[in-house]
C-alpha cells in the first residue's frame, strides 16, 4: 500500500516538473521561431544589409529569438555581418 503512494506521489511530482519545462519551453520554441521568421523576412525583403543567410545567422536567431534577429539587423548597419 506505502508502495502505490510513494508511486502515485513521484509519478504527481514528474508530472508537475514537467509541465513547468515544458511551459517556459514552449514560450523559448515560440521566440527562436518568430526570431528566424524575421531574420528570414528582413532577408528575403532586403530590408537590411544582411546579405545571403549563414548558418551562423539562423543559429543566433534560434538561441537568441527576437532579440538575437534585432542584434544581427542592428549589427549589419554598422557593417558587421556574421
């Protein structure tokens, strides 16, 4: 009886450990994704001098998100392109 508690109480805890993982990484999913959306949108529009997409480029819109596709336009106006 003890055992199916014990069982019942750490199955409850793996379950709430992983809804809070996945809740704060679906909020980082949703960023890297709308941060490549843009990088991909600024290129494609030419609305900053990017040039042709790297590897490198798309690696730092995925980690950084938003703020990783604003650094890379803001760093190609001052004619640092990755």
């Amino acid at each position: 009886m003890i055992e199916t508690i014990l069982m019942v109480i750490v199955a409850v805890a793996i379950a709430a450990i992983l809804f809070f993982l996945l809740r704060n990484g679906l909020k980082l999913l949703i960023n890297a994704v709308c941060g490549v959306v843009i990088l991909f949108i600024v290129s494609y529009f030419n609305l900053a001098p990017i040039g042709d997409l790297s590897i490198a480029q798309v690696i730092v819109c995925a980690v950084g998100g938003i703020l990783g596709a604003a650094l890379l336009i803001i760093l190609s106006f001052f004619g640092i392109v990755i």
